[in-house]
C-alpha cells in the first residue's frame, strides 16, 4: 500500500476506534492510533496463525479495529495507573 492510503487506512480505523472507546481524539492521533493498532493487529492475529492486514479491505480493517482498540486500552490503562 502506498503512503496516502495507510494515512486514510489509519485514520478510518482509529476513528472507528475511538468511537468504540467512548473518546474523541484528533485526527493526527486517529491516524497515529489507526497505523500502530494495524501493526498490532497483525501481530497479534500472527500470533494465533492468522493472516494480518492485507490490503484494504474489510479483514484488514477489522484486524486493525482490533489493534488500535487493544491500543487504546492498554494507553489508558497506563494513565490511570
């Protein structure tokens, strides 16, 4: 994938995500959030013997959904504690 579609790609997703989180982020941090959930993701789905992001398409987005909420989760859990 090129440059200008993991920047659509990341901030589709961590704005998916913070809307699932119950927050409200920027959209430098949606997008920020949005590519590292994808790594994650993907490596969490590698972990267990499954295919990671692939490309633009509907797996690829809920494995990186997946990531950027686990993301976000662990984020905020480190701030309260």
């Amino acid at each position: 994938m090129s440059i200008l579609v993991y920047i659509i790609f990341g901030a589709l997703v961590g704005w998916v995500a913070s809307i699932v989180m119950g927050g409200t982020n920027g959209l430098l941090i949606d997008i920020i959030v949005g590519i590292i959930g994808a790594s994650l993701g993907g490596w969490i789905m590698d972990f267990f013997g499954k295919s990671g992001v692939s490309g633009f398409n509907v797996y690829s987005f809920l494995v990186a959904l997946l990531g950027a909420v686990v993301l976000i989760a662990v984020v905020r859990a480190l701030q309260r504690g």
